[in-house]
C-alpha cells in the first residue's frame, strides 16, 4: 500500500490528533517549578490564559465553524446555534454541580473541589473534541499537508492553553501531578476526534461546522464566567487586563501565521 491509502491516512490522522492531544500536558509542564507563586503573578497568567483562550475561540473555532459550514447567511446561522447551545450546555452543567466557582479557596472539602473540576474541564475537554476531529478530516481528505499544518497550529495552540488548565488546580491547592494528569486528560479527546475524523470523513464534515460552534459556546461561557472575573478581583486586575490582551495577540498571531 502507498502513503495515500486510506489505513495509512486513517493512522495519520490518529497520530497527529493524538499529538496535538499530548501537547496539553506538555504546555502545564511549567506548574511542576512554580511551587509559590504571587497572587499578583497568579492573576496575570489567568488573564493570559484568558486571553489565549478567546482568540483560540475566535480563529479556531468560529472562524473554521463559519467556513465549514458554507459562509454567509447559512454559515454564520449554524455558528450562532452552535454557541448558544454550548453556552446553555455549560450553564446547566454549572447548575448541575453547583457553587463552582474555580478558585474559591482549598478549604471548602473535596465535594466542592470536585464540582470545581467539572465545569472547567468539560469546557475545555468540549474544546478540544472538534480540534481534533478538524485534524482527522484534513487527513481524511488525502490532504497531508493541510492535515500537518492544522495538527501543528492546533499543537502549538495546545501548550498555553495545557497551562490554563493546570493552573487554576494548582491554585486550589492540587498537588501538581494532578493538575498535570488533569491537563493532559482534557487533551486525549482530540485522538477520539482525529479517528472520526480521519476513518469517517464524509460522516464527520457535516458535523464539524456544529461541534466547533457548540465547543466555542462552551469556552465563551467558561472564560466569561470564571477565568475573567476570578483575575479581576485581585489588586492586579489592571495587570490581568493587560496579559489578557498579551495572550490574546499572542495566540492570534500563532493561528494565523501557522493556520
């Protein structure tokens, strides 16, 4: 068999998602040599991931979610259902486990803690799902270089965000081998993606377009709900604002020259 038969673009797209996957748990890497870090630093990296994590939502999923689905009037309707049911998808999860407020402080028991987990790591997990499934379908369709370029944006997008995931749970006072477990758990979802992807592409195209949306809603809901306000409510809210916009331009920057 050549490299362009279809086991072989099926493996590819696996290999590539499941990388992609991997570099969630390299981004929180950094959590193992922060043993005391300062509320005012604490405030400017959640402001960071917060900002790194819109722009991921803008050009890497609603952007591709509006392409996907056709453009215009019909791809622009598709993002918008998407968003508001990811959103109302996270909210009734938020009621479901209340009182989740990520970093209320490491004393209110391992219920509480537990709750806290859910909320931010279904988002990100919903996030990550379609990124890998974008990555199989690029396989899929025989185009390897479209799938490596996609496979390396999204990888390269994955290690900040790995940090944003590890960070609030080392904040609650998780050992950082946890955090670390927890970040890269959120990423192995994107291999389940990428298999889907890439073994049943004419299947998973049609759905790409809503799972980017209704991951995008769910990231929206998250950043809105819990990274923003929880950076603002330090003395160094000003400080979270501006690594806010640091990591959004940041990330921007990588999607766009890399995507």
């Amino acid at each position: 068999m050549g490299l362009l038969d279809s086991p072989n673009l099926i493996l590819l797209g696996i290999v590539a998602s499941l990388l992609t996957g991997l570099a969630t748990g390299v981004g929180s890497l950094p959590i193992f040599f922060t043993t005391n870090i300062s509320r005012r630093v604490l405030d400017s990296l959640l402001g960071f991931a917060a900002g790194v994590m819109l722009a991921a939502t803008s050009f890497s999923l609603i952007v591709p979610a509006i392409e996907y689905g056709g453009g215009g009037v019909r791809g622009a309707s598709i993002c918008l259902i998407g968003i508001l049911f990811g959103g109302l998808f996270l909210d009734l999860t938020d009621k479901y486990f209340p009182d989740v407020n990520l970093l209320q402080g490491p004393d209110e028991g391992q219920n509480h803690l537990m709750r806290k987990i859910w909320l931010f790591t279904i988002a990100i997990t919903v996030h990550n799902f379609p990124e890998g499934l974008a990555v199989g379908v690029g396989f899929g369709n025989g185009d390897i270089q479209n799938g490596l370029s996609l496979a390396i944006a999204i990888g390269l997008q994955n290690l900040p965000e790995g940090l944003a995931v590890a960070l609030p749970f080392t904040r609650e006072g998780f050992p950082a081998w946890k955090a670390f477990l927890i970040a890269t758990l959120t990423g192995m979802v994107e291999p389940i993606g990428g298999a889907i992807g890439s073994g049943l592409v004419h299947l998973a195209r049609p759905i790409l377009p809503y799972c980017l949306a209704f991951a995008a809603g769910a990231m929206l809901f998250v950043i809105a709900y819990e990274i923003i306000p929880e950076s603002q409510k330090g003395i160094a809210s000003k400080l979270a604002t501006h690594a806010l916009l640091v990591g959004f331009v940041t990330m921007m920057f990588l999607d766009n020259v890399l995507g």
